[in-house]
C-alpha cells in the first residue's frame, strides 16, 4: 500500500501563488509517473498536470503557463507551483501515482483545499 498527502492550499486572492505538496510513504518503490487533478464543487476531477520519471511534464490548457509540476525522487515528492491564480482555480486539488506509464490512477491523496478570492 502507498499512501499520498497533500498539502499546501489555502485561501489566497487572484494574482497570488500557492505552491502545493505531495508525499508518498508506505509500500513505495519508485514512481515512475505523477500526476496532479482538481475537483471543484458540483463538477468533475479534472487531470491539470503530469510528470514522468524522465521528468516530461504534461499540462491542461487552463493551467500552461501558470502551473509548474516538479518532482523530488529522493523524498518520494511531487510539487505543483501555482502563479497568477485566478478564482476559477478553486478546487481541491488531489495528488496520483498513475500506473508505470499509463493514464491509470493507482493510488490518491486526500486533497487539499485551494480557494482564490477575487
């Protein structure tokens, strides 16, 4: 068993930045892709970022250019920086280790509650 935890959200106003945190423990041998989502209320989990061992990083559209993933395999870690934050970016925000290279979601965090006042 792997477990994830989120955190670094909070309540911050349009223009500010928030950088979110993801730790793996428990049964983790390496994770070779990650992958950060976001739910807000009354809508679906939508897939915002992604990352590979090699480091290739993926993004939606309504978060490239604002929205950095970066990973530490040392500490089991992935990270999501969070510039110009806009109101639509309330959510919560839940780390994932996906399956080897697939789309296939494994194991989820939490999630972390972010809210952008405007």
């Amino acid at each position: 068993q792997v477990q994830l935890e989120e955190s670094g959200g909070g309540l911050v106003q349009a223009g500010e930045s928030l950088r979110l945190s993801c730790v793996a423990s428990g049964s983790v041998v390496s994770i070779n892709k990650w992958a950060w989502w976001r739910q807000a209320p009354g809508k679906e989990r939508d897939l915002i970022a992604s990352i590979t061992n090699g480091a290739d990083q993926n993004y939606a559209d309504s978060v490239q250019g604002r929205f950095t993933i970066s990973r530490d395999n040392a500490k089991n870690m992935v990270y999501l920086q969070m510039n110009a934050l806009k109101p639509e970016d309330t959510a919560r925000y839940y780390c994932a280790k996906l399956v080897g290279s697939s789309w296939l979601v494994d194991y989820w965090g939490q999630g972390t509650q972010v809210i952008v006042s405007s």
